[in-house]
C-alpha cells in the first residue's frame, strides 16, 4: 500500500474516469492484491505483480462501472470543429479506446514503466504491446485532429 497506492488510486481513477468510483475501486484492488499474495508469494518482479492484478480487477469494473459516452455525445465530440476545444475534451477520446490500451497508454506514457513490466501486468508479448501502443497513439490522433 505505502509504496504502490498513490499509483494504484490513480490508475483506478484514470480508468474508470470517475473520481467518485475511484475508492471503491482501489478498496476492490487491495482486497484482491491481498487475497491473491496470500496464494502467490511474488517477491521479485512485485511492482509487475501488483499491475497485473490491479489491470485484471479495473478490466473487469470497467464493464460494470465506467462511464461511456452516449451516442449524442459522441456525435457532439466529433463535431466540434475547434481544436483548443478538442484538446480540452481530451478524456473523452481517451475513454474511447478499451481499457486494455488505456492501462497500457497510462502505463507507459504517464508513470513511464518500462514495457517488459508493462508485458508482464497485461500478460501480453512486449512487441505486441508496442504495436498496440502506436495504433492506439494514431486512433487518438485521428479524433484530435479530425482525420
């Protein structure tokens, strides 16, 4: 908790993009984290660890929790013309793209963990998350620049 919550509370916050949710969220986090170290002593490769557990637990409360744009707000999104206006609707396109490319954006661009702790918390191959990576940087540029 000391060394990893800020994180953690964070992570839960971005990606669920519900300051309100948050707390129920990271509670959820830290009861798994605990369940699961009683089950599994990872002592090494830690950090890894609790990023893969607390990216299965946000995957899951995304589908339950988070919030979407509507249709019409989708609509509005994409036809304001203004790109200062774009800029500062940027959570919106962010939340646009699955939470598996959100954790990975947050992951790497925001705390700057490297990706083979990246690959092993989404338990994906590390080439693949860099492709991923790109195609979710150009999906977000597309909506930004309105391409």
């Amino acid at each position: 908790m000391q060394t990893y919550g800020d994180l953690l509370y964070d992570l839960c916050e971005s990606v669920l993009w519900s300051p309100s949710g948050a707390p129920a969220a990271f509670r959820s986090v830290l009861k798994e984290l605990k369940r699961q170290k009683r089950l599994n002593h990872y002592q090494s490769f830690e950090r890894a660890w609790v990023l893969r557990v607390a990216s299965q637990k946000l995957k899951q409360l995304s589908i339950a929790q988070s919030r979407k744009l509507t249709p019409s707000e989708q609509i509005m999104l994409d036809s304001t013309l203004n790109m200062n206006a774009r800029f500062k609707q940027f959570d919106s396109y962010f939340h646009r793209l699955n939470t598996d490319e959100q954790l990975l954006l947050l992951l790497r661009d925001k705390y700057g963990i490297p990706y083979p702790e990246i690959a092993a918390a989404l338990a994906l191959p590390e080439g693949s998350l860099k492709m991923r990576r790109q195609q979710a940087l150009r999906a977000l540029e597309g909506w930004l620049w309105n391409e």
